[in-house]
C-alpha cells in the first residue's frame, strides 16, 4: 500500500505550519494508496474530529492537541490515531491493518498513537 504525495504534504502542513487541527486519512483501495479524506482548520476542537470519523469504516487521523503546562507553557503534541470501529467490514479491517506500520512511518513527529474503536475512547 502506498502513501499519496498529498498525504504526507498535508501531515506537514499540520505538523510544521499547524493549518490543520487534524487529517483523516482513508484507504483509496483502486489506486491502492492512503489518501487525504479530511482537514480540520485550527479552530475545531477534539469532539469536531470525533464526528468527523465514520460510524462502520476504518480510517487513520492525526491530531494536533494543544495544551498548557503546570509551567504555564504552550505545548503541542501529535497523536496517531487507527480509527477500528467493531462494526466495520473485514476486509477494510485487514487492509488498513497491514498497512498501518508503513504509513505510520512516513509520519516523522508522531508524539503518541491511539487505538480507538469508539468516539468517547479519547486517550486523555
């Protein structure tokens, strides 16, 4: 399974120049390569990702979550997200399964990585 150009140029647009809050990534199973389905603008929140996810399909996201330390600092950190929802086809199960770890590692500044088979599974 490949990875799209625009897959890991959009992933640098969030990581480097923060113009995405988040990027839902999808299996585009005839030109057999991860794909861009969705951006969210920095302006949406955790719960406008969460909505923004299938119901039944399986999908990759990163997350761009921001946060303030006990220091009082502005933080960031990018979270891998492998959207397996129970309900979901096997076959999508299988493909995005074995072409996890590849695409994963196209993704350089990955801080942290999420299994989720539920919106309210939110890793916090």
């Amino acid at each position: 399974m490949g990875v799209a150009d625009h897959s890991k140029s959009t992933y640098l647009e969030l990581q480097r120049k923060k113009v995405h809050r988040y990027v839902i990534f999808m299996i585009d199973e005839k030109k057999k390569e991860v794909v861009v389905e969705k951006t969210g603008s920095p302006a949406e929140s955790f719960d406008d990702f969460t909505a923004s996810l299938p119901e039944n399909d399986y999908r990759y996201a990163v997350f761009d979550f921001d946060f303030v330390t006990s220091e009082n600092y502005q933080k960031s950190k990018i979270f891998f997200i492998s959207w397996s929802p129970s309900v979901s086809r096997i076959r999508s199960k299988m493909l995005y399964a074995t072409s996890k770890d590849r695409f994963r590692r196209e993704l350089e500044g990955i801080h942290y990585e999420i299994q989720a088979t539920d919106p309210t599974e939110d890793g916090y």
